[in-house]
C-alpha cells in the first residue's frame, strides 16, 4: 500500500511540476527540485518490477501504477523510448520537456511523429501562424508545428519517413 502511494504521490508531483498541457504552449511551471524526483521514479520502478508473480490478483494496478511512471519519466527524444508507441514527455533540445507521439514499432523504434492525420475531423486548412505552433492533440490528429520541428531538427541530423495508410488497407511508405 504505501509503494502505490508514494507511486501516486510522484505522478502528482510530476504533474504539479509539469503545469498544463498545450501543445500550442509550454508548461508554464518547472520545478528547481525535479532530479529529486526523477530518483524517485528510477526506485519505485524497480520496485514495482520486482513485485509481479503469476496470476497476480494485483497485476492491472501493477500495469496501472507503470503507466503512471511512463507519464513521469522524461526522455531526451523518442529514440530513448522503449515502451509501446503513444504519448511521451521528451525534452528533445527544450528546457521544459514537451509531450510527443513516439513510434516505436515501426523500422526500428525511435520515430517522432510530427503529422498524423487520419480522418477529416481536424481540420487542416489553418493560417500560417498555427502552423508555425502546431495544433490539434499529439495523441489524435495534429501538427507538430515549425518552431517545434526547427527545434528538433536543429539538434542533430534525422531522418524522415512517411507512411501512408490508404482507406482500402493499402500501405506505402518512403524514407
């Protein structure tokens, strides 16, 4: 009981330390004492995967309690990931780390996603300047955003690879 509250209590604080989520903004709060917590997170996660047996009747809170930690940890860019593909914070050249799409299936893993779009729900037709901060949600449809891309690409050489999904189940894809 008390390692699922120390858990809760290090999500929380991450949050706290987070501010709000916008990927037209950033965070508008960062906290002096994070490494503080990063050695939290490094202990509790091997804490939590030293506790699994089978059949485990608390097995979905263990999975509960990791993704929770997922959320926390913050990586230096999508090619650190080794969880499954979704939402992670990275810093990726930023002071306050961002949340990105990281692909990690695909060719390899370590895929930033910068576009997704897959039905017309979002619309995509925008002036320049939301091109220029991104829009739309990283989990669903969006764009990353110029200054975002310029960030990332700035750092290093990357490549790029497009993939596309036909709605006839037919793919292509090009790097």
């Amino acid at each position: 009981m008390t390692l699922i509250l120390s858990l809760l209590l290090v999500a929380f604080s991450t949050r706290l330390c987070e501010g709000s989520f916008s990927l037209l903004s950033e965070p508008r709060q960062t906290c002096a004492g994070y490494s503080g917590i990063a050695d939290a997170i490094a202990y509790l996660t091997k804490s939590i995967s030293n506790q699994t047996v089978a059949n485990d009747p608390l097995l979905e809170v263990k999975t509960s309690l990791q993704n929770l930690l997922q959320l926390a940890t913050i990586y230096q860019s999508c090619d650190d990931v080794t969880g499954p593909p979704g939402l992670y914070r990275v810093r990726d050249g930023n002071d306050v780390p961002t949340h990105y799409f990281c692909q990690t299936e695909l060719l390899g893993g370590g895929w930033t996603v910068i576009q997704r779009r897959t039905s017309d729900r979002t619309n995509f037709t925008r002036s320049f300047n939301e091109y220029q901060n991104g829009f739309g949600h990283p989990d669903q449809e969006f764009w990353i955003g110029l200054t975002r891309l310029n960030r990332i690409t700035s750092l290093a050489q990357y490549e790029l690879i497009i993939l596309m999904d036909a709605f006839d189940g037919t793919t292509a894809s090009q790097s």
